[in-house]
C-alpha cells in the first residue's frame, strides 16, 4: 500500500521466482511475472516493482547473521526467550563489531530452542542498502524513519527453512504523530524443488 494525498494505491503482483544454483557454486534469482493487478501476464526476467524497498536473495539472508564466515563481524547478543507460533524460542540481537560495516542485512534472530531453527528475523533498517534515502525523506517530512522489516521461515524442507512471508512497514514519526507511507508484502508459497542434471557425450 502506498499513501498519496490521503488516497490508498493498491498494487498486487505474482511472481514465479527461481533460486538457482549452478555446479560452480554461483547462485542468482530469477523472476518471472505471472499476474499484475489480476491480469495475466508473462514477462520474464522481470523487474521488482517495489517503488523504494528492493528484496532479493531472502533465502540466503539468514547466512549473512548466522554463517561461520560471517560470526566474526558481530556480537551477539540473548535478549529474551518467548513463543512464537507456539514454539518456545531464544531471541538474539547481532550487531556489528565496531569498524565493521558489512555490505548485507543485519538484525534480530528468533531461534526455536529444540533445534537452533530460524523462524523469524526483523532486519535493522540502518543495514538497507537504500536507507540514506529513506533519512532524506523524513527530513523533508520533518519525521523519523521507523521503518519494520520482518523475514517469516515458515516452510521446512529436509531440516532448512525456507522464507514464508516477507514484510516492509514503511512509517515516519513526528509530533503529529504517525505516518504510514507505504507497506510491501510478500508472500512465498507452492515451492518446488528440483535437480538438473546434464550429461556431455563426446
């Protein structure tokens, strides 16, 4: 939804999405739209039309938090225990190191306690690639970003979860109060999995 002179815009998209990964290791997305406003379409490699907040490698986020190769850039830190959709989980805050300013999301884990499983992580606004211009605009709203970015693993597959559900509240305070400028939501479903195999006869 995005707020313009007190009207709503409403924008609905389905996408096919592809997460592949090639033999050499190198990963790269591909999206193809199906359906705009209701209507079908099919337009390959197509383009994310989210006016300011771009999401892309969702499934890979977590790695950038969590991964050996990525530990020693933050500190870590147990905030609380609670339940999320019933499952007793652990809460933990990562935060970069001083001097360090890693080029991926950082931001809050929720951790099931049974087996250490990712369910849940909102991201620190400050970590967006796009951030500085969110700032500009709240200074020209003369209001403060607060900006919500929440990642939802619902979907478990052979011990990994996937991402459910991705969600950007896009709000400013000020002294008048709220402002709620636009929201994106995304929702991931019908996965599939798949092998492809190619043999080289000479």
């Amino acid at each position: 939804m995005i707020f313009v002179d007190n009207r709503i815009e409403r924008n609905n998209y389905i996408y096919d999405y592809q997460l592949v990964r090639d033999k050499t290791g190198h990963i790269r997305e591909n999206r193809t739209l199906l359906q705009e406003q209701g209507k079908k379409v099919e337009i390959r490699d197509a383009p994310l039309k989210t006016h300011i907040f771009k999401y892309g490698y969702v499934v890979m986020g977590p790695l950038g938090l969590l991964s050996r190769n990525h530990q020693a850039d933050f500190d870590y830190k147990i905030t609380r225990e609670e339940k999320l959709a019933g499952e007793p989980t652990v809460v933990i805050e990562a935060v970069p190191k001083p001097g360090i300013h890693p080029d991926y999301l950082f931001g809050t884990i929720w951790l099931r306690k049974s087996d250490a499983g990712i369910l849940k992580v909102q991201w620190n606004p400050a970590s967006m690639e796009n951030y500085a211009g969110v700032e500009d605009l709240g200074r020209k709203l003369r209001m403060k970003p607060d900006i919500l970015m929440t990642s939802e693993y619902a979907f478990e597959k052979n011990g990994i979860r996937f991402p459910s559900r991705y969600n950007v509240k896009e709000r400013y305070l000020g002294y008048r109060g709220r402002f709620e400028r636009s929201e994106t939501d995304v929702i991931y479903d019908q996965y599939k999995f798949f092998t492809v195999k190619t043999e080289v006869k000479y």
